[in-house]
C-alpha cells in the first residue's frame, strides 16, 4: 500500500510536503488498524475450559465445579489426579484428562454411577422435610480415604 502511496504521489507531482502529509496519514491509518487489532483481542473473552469425555458429569459442568468434584475424589480415595487420570503420550509430565488409557478411570465412572442409583432409591432428594441434609452415599461412605474399600468389623 505504501508503494501504491509513493507510486501514485510521483505521477500526480504531489510536492515533497504533500508527499510528507500521505506518508503520516498512511502510518496513521497502519497504527489504527493495529490498535483495533490489539484492543479486539484483548477485548474477547478467553475461551473457558471445556472438559472432554464425561460420561456421567454433566456435559455443561463448570470448571470450578468439576475441580469440586475431582478434589472431592482425591480427598475421599486419598489418591492424586494420575490414579484415574493417564499421562499425555506427547508430554508424560501432564496428564490427559479425556484419555480412557487408565482402567481406575471407568471404575470410578462405575462407582459415580452406583452411589448415583443408591442415593435416588434411598435418599431421594437428600433433604428432610425440615430442610435439614439426610446422608447420603458417597466416595468417601466406603472408602474412608484408602484407595480400595476397607472392610470394617463389626
């Protein structure tokens, strides 16, 4: 473009101040174009994190929430995220989290499905009628923190 300034600047015999006026318009012109550039993608949202792969938490999960839940997990099993949670192939010191590879991560999907039809039969909406929490099965019920189920004795 700035060519075409100068080309067409020479044909018309714009005198050097004439020539000096496009060239600043020209720059000016560049420098707008680039600020609406910068400030448009500063201006847009980041792209919020969109898990991959669920199966039994919903779809629309928020990502504080499935942190919640995974915490929860972690808690419960006293485990860390690569118990369920397979290694990237292209890079083994983060974790895929949508890879199916590591078997724990269908067991607990197992898992997450039994409590879920326990506590519909049993506990139906988990409150009392006076508002108050009535218990309710959870990771934590049968594990106690331990990665497996511990038997207690009676």
């Amino acid at each position: 473009m700035y060519f075409l300034c100068k080309k067409l600047s020479k044909t018309l015999h714009w005198s050097y101040q004439q020539q000096s006026i496009m060239k600043k318009n020209y720059l000016m012109a560049i420098t707008a174009v680039f600020a609406f550039i910068v400030l448009a993608a500063a201006n847009t949202p980041p792209d919020e994190h969109k898990a991959k792969n669920l199966k039994v938490l919903p779809k629309d999960i928020s990502h504080e929430e499935l942190d919640k839940v995974m915490d929860s997990f972690k808690a419960a099993l006293g485990v860390k995220c690569n118990f369920c949670h397979a290694q990237k192939k292209d890079d083994p010191k983060h974790l895929d989290f949508a890879s199916d590879e590591n078997h724990h991560k269908e067991i607990a999907r197992d898992m997450m499905r039994m409590t879920m039809r326990i506590n519909k039969k049993y506990f139906k909406d988990h409150k009392s009628k006076e508002g108050e929490a009535v218990m309710a099965v959870s990771c934590i019920t049968c594990h106690n923190g331990n990665k497996h189920p511990v038997a207690v004795a009676n």
